[in-house]
C-alpha cells in the first residue's frame, strides 16, 4: 500500500502531466495557474485511498482522481469571485490576477474538463459514478449558496449551520471516497458506508476548522487567528455562543458584532474571553467528535482489508488533530 | 411525424414539468425565471427531429432536448454578466435582476442539472453521448472567449470569425442534432453527417444574424438595427468592410470606428452606406449561402426517410429566411 505522501506525489504528477494547452489561452491558463498552487490534495488522497481499500489500481484511478481536484478547484475559482477574495494559497486569486469574467469562463470549461475526466471508469459503474458526481456538484453549489445567506440572517440554527457544511464541504469528502470505493470494486452498500465515513469526517473536518480559526497556534495557522471573529461568519462557535449567552455576555456579544464597535485584535480578544466563559470550545469540540466517532463507525462497518482501514482511520484521525 | 410547432410544445410542457422546486430557492428560481422567458426552443427540436428521423421516440428524448436547453440557456446566465447585458428576451437578465453572485451560482448549479438530464439515454449511447455534450460545451466556452477576445483585437480575419462563431453557435446546433440521432438509433457515421449539417447551419444562421442586424427590416428584427455597427461589433460585414476598404471609404470607416466620432442614426447610415458602396452584404449572403449548401449537402448523405429529410431541409431554410 502506498502512503498519503507517494499519492500526493501521483496526483501531482498526474496534475503536471494534464498541463491544458489548448486555445485560447485565456481560459486554460487560468485552469494551469490554479491547479498547480498545491494544497494538500485531499479529496483525491480519499479517492485513491477508497479504491486501494477495496483492491483496486490506483493507477487506474488516478484520471476520477485529478477530476475530483479540477472540480473542487473549480469551486474555489468561482467562490473567490463571489467573496471577492483576492488571494488563493497566499497567491492572487484569479479573478483578482486576471479578471472576473475569466474567472466566470475558465470555471466554466473546467467544471466541464472535471466531467471529463471523471467518466473515465469503467461502462459497468460510468452511470453510478455521473450520478453521485453530479449530485455532489449540486449540494457543493447549494451549500455554498446557503453560506452566503447565513451573512445577512439572524437566528441561524446549529442544525442549520451542519446542514450547510454538510453540503458545502462535506459531501464532497463522501462523494470522492464513495467514487473511489466504486472504481476499487466494493459494492454499492459498502460505498455507501464509505461516503458515510467521508461525510461525518468532513462536517468534523470543518467543526475542527472553526476551532482553529480562534484557538489555532498563530505560528502554524495558515489564515490570520481570529478571522472568522472579525468578519462576523456564523461559525459553530458564533452561533453556539449566540444560543447560549446571557445577560451581561449576550450584551457584549452584541455590541462586538456591530460594525461601528472597535474591530482588529481588542475585538478578536473580547470575543474570544465570551467564548472562553461560555465554553464553546468544549461544546465545539464534542459535536466535532461525536461526528469522528459516526466516521469511524460507519469505517467500522466495511469489510475490507484491515490494515487498510487502519490507514485511512489514522489519515482521518490526523486531519482533526491538525494546526492548519 | 409531429410538426415543428407540435415538438416546441411537447418541449414547453417538459420545461414547465421540469419546474425546479429545491432549495435553496435563490439558486433554482433564476433557473426556472430564465427556462420559462422562451425562445424558439431551436436546438432541442433540432435534438428531436433528429432522433425522428431514425424512427426513434420523441418522447424518449425529452428528457436530454431539456437537457440542451438547459446548457443553452446556463450559457446565456453567464455570458449576461460577462457582456453585462440587461435584458435577455426583453426582461431583466438573471444578474440584472438578482445579482451577479446568483446569476454565476444558479448557472453553475444549472449546468449541473444539463448534464442530469442529458445522461437519461441508453447505457448503450451513455458514452458517446457525454463525449459529444462535453466537447460542444468546451467548444461554446470557447467560442465566447474567443468573442470577447475579438472585442480588443486588430486585423480578426474572416477565416478567424467563422472559426469563432462555429465554436460559440454551430457546434450547439450541430451537437444537439447528433446526440438526437444517437437517441434515434443512428450509427455513428449518420450522426456525424447530421452533427455536418448542424455546423454549417449554425454558421449560416449566424451570418444572417450579421446581415439581419444591418439589413433587416426595423419593424420584425427583435434588436435594434444597426447595434452591432453602434457598439463596432466585429460581424462578417464589419471585417469584411475592413479587408476590402480603400481610399475614401477605408478613412470613412476608420473616422466612424473612433468612438469620438458621431453615433446614434448618423453612425449606423453613414457605415451602411460604405457596406453598400463595397458590397459587403451580398459578401456575406454568399458566404452564409455556401455554408447553407455545405448543410444541405451533409443531410443528402444521409440513409433516412426522404419525408422527414425533407421537413428538416425547409425548417433550415425558413431559418435562413427568416426575418427576426
């Protein structure tokens, strides 16, 4: 079995070696730029890692694979137009190095590059996996368009709020894994349980996110500490401690939210000492394990080689122990 | 066999049927506001004439015509912010009247919901069929930017624009009807004679579109005449015009390209009159005659029912005749 680290390396390969040069260039240069800017290539880690668990060639997957990576970055490219986000891995994001309308047409021919490479499976599961692409591709859009509601609603719920990561992040964690389980060969009830796993380790992965976005060690946390905080986003921990506060820190939860209070680090530490006396960090971080441990049982579920599923338990357990 | 009217008909009920009621609502209204402004439903009925013409069910390819119709008009949502178009169909554009945000979500999430409709054919076809769709979306991606390209370019060739307009229009038309044939039961050597006589009908169409917006009569076309000479369109008329100007009539052409130089009615009659002075519009009939002929001459080679062959070849024709 090969590591985390060899199947990186494969799909960066693989992402090299599918280098678009093809007319015009406005609309594949763009498609280069991004894939290349890295990143730690998870969801087709996941995909591989899925069809290795079930005995299948990984090589063989590799195409799925890297379209999963062009989907997901066509996520990004038209989501940092939308947030009008000028960087992407501490790069200029597209829209900003180039323009918007590029950003709008070169995600377009990727997303559809993304299907391209994606059918590359085999006739026997071609239409289970289009149905799972595209019902993941649709809950990705959706999710992402219910986060941009949640920044002018009030009383968003916590069952709203795993709602919209499960489908803005999540589902495409379960989708890559449950393609991959597909093309190794499992059977559609044990790709189920795969995708099970991926999806309560992604709503995980974000909750851990939320975490470190207040609580992350400044030093090793990729984004600024305290980010979410300033701009006001409806984390788990926002909404949480919206749910619980009272009186005097409800009060000052209040006056902090409003724009025209002070902002930068006095506002990043006065919400953060509420948070502290309410304990939504605890509370953040038993929804984060109760959905680890759904992960991990649904993993337990599979009946598949077991030092394989060791692997994959490890990886998970990794990524929510993470600093950035 | 049904006539034209009878397949827009059985093409709106399936639109109206196919009403998106999912959440979140900003993403599927727009969707079914845009679907539901109609339009001539031309490259869906071209999909089941197609699919008619080699005995196959109509109603077995409703489901991939929506399918088209729903890329069609995914297009049309994106390339509406891009061109920053107010109106679509005499109403407010998806960006006009929401925002630019959900005009380039709802498109994505609409692509998404094409490529659902389009895989409901045979297990047999499935293949073939993606490859087709995905190539002809590339191809209008393509031809888009290539457009916008045109925009800021000097010497655009003819060769380069009909280049430009086969991507960005015929390859649609061309890719609707071989997907139908495919449907119909048509082998892969009579679906591309059809794919040939949708090409260069398209690029016909378009070359009339040129004529029309300069010659047509006020009082039918649908725009305003004399829009593309007020905003410099590059159309055949206009590269034509500038390949074959001389003397007093290329300097006249160069006074009134200049933005600083008149507009309005005074533009538009001084610019028609050169065209009339060179003889570009019967340049153009010509050209849009050869390839009207380059389609006609595909559809003969086709091995099918002389009646339905024949409905195909006046419904180009009226197309080509048309006056709006």
């Amino acid at each position: 079995m090969q590591s985390i680290s060899q199947l990186q390396q494969l799909i960066n390969q693989a992402i090299s070696e599918k280098q678009f040069n093809e007319n015009p260039t406005e609309l594949y240069e763009p498609i280069n730029y991004l894939m290349l800017l890295g990143g730690k290539r998870l969801r087709p880690v996941l995909l591989l890692m899925a069809t290795d668990l079930f005995g299948g060639s990984v090589l063989k997957a590799l195409d799925p694979a890297v379209g999963i990576e062009l989907f997901h970055n066509f996520t990004l490219m038209h989501d940092d137009i939308m947030d009008k986000a000028p960087l992407r891995r501490g790069k200029a994001s597209v829209h900003a190095r180039w323009n918007e309308n590029i950003a709008i047409l070169s995600g377009d021919v990727m997303f559809v590059e993304a299907y391209t490479q994606m059918i590359k499976v085999d006739d026997a599961i071609l239409r289970e996996v289009l149905d799972i692409f595209s019902m993941t591709a649709s809950g990705v859009c959706q999710g992402q368009q219910i986060d941009m509601n949640f920044e002018h609603a009030d009383g968003v719920t916590i069952p709203e709020y795993i709602e919209m990561i499960r489908l803005k992040t999540a589902m495409l964690l379960g989708g890559s894994l449950r393609i991959g389980a597909l093309i190794g060969g499992a059977n559609a009830g044990q790709a189920k349980y795969l995708y099970s796993f991926g999806e309560n380790l992604g709503i995980a992965f974000q909750l851990q996110d939320d975490i470190l976005d207040v609580y992350g060690d400044p030093d090793k946390f990729g984004k600024q500490v305290g980010g979410d905080i300033l701009s006001n986003k409806k984390t788990f921990l926002h909404i949480k401690a919206n749910e619980i506060a009272e009186g005097l820190d409800e009060e000052e939860l209040n006056f902090w939210r409003n724009p025209e209070s002070g902002s930068g680090t006095e506002k990043v530490e006065a919400i953060t000492a509420i948070y502290n006396r309410l304990g939504v960090r605890q509370l953040a971080e038993e929804e984060m394990n109760s959905y680890a441990e759904k992960a991990l049982f649904a993993l337990e579920q599979i009946d598949a080689d077991a030092e394989k599923k060791q692997a994959l338990r490890r990886f998970a357990e990794e990524l929510l122990v993470r600093e950035n």
